[in-house]
C-alpha cells in the first residue's frame, strides 16, 4: 500500500504504521542533490535522477511472493 507523508513515499504490506509492517521501503524526493534517495527502513539502496527511475529501483527490491495489502 503507497502512503505519502511529507512529500516521502513509502510501501508496506499492511495499513499499520510502516515501522510496524514488513516492509519499510520508501521514497524521498530531493534527497541531496535533488536525486530521490530509495530506502529501506533507512538504509540507502540508491540515488536515482527521476521517480520513475526510484520506483523502478523500489519495486526491483521488493521481496518475491509480496500480495496485496491487508
């Protein structure tokens, strides 16, 4: 499930706060540089150039077998 919150865009498995679901990946906007910074639970994977770029990354990270939200 995608949630902004302060221009950050985050996914989790569950609609709880996102420190208490599985997974902490997220996306922020204009990290340093103006790149956006992909994040999992705080540790950087990566610095990409556009969005579409970040999300690619993101969703690349994203374990094997993950459904729907619930």
């Amino acid at each position: 499930m995608p949630v902004n919150s302060h221009f950050n865009l985050w996914f989790s498995t569950g609609v709880k706060e996102a420190r208490k679901a599985g997974i902490g990946y997220g996306i922020r906007p204009y990290d340093e540089d103006g790149l956006y910074a992909v994040r999992n639970r705080g540790k950087l994977l990566a610095r990409t150039g556009t969005a579409e770029e970040a999300v690619a990354v993101l969703v690349a990270a994203l374990p094997e077998g993950i459904g729907p939200a619930r």
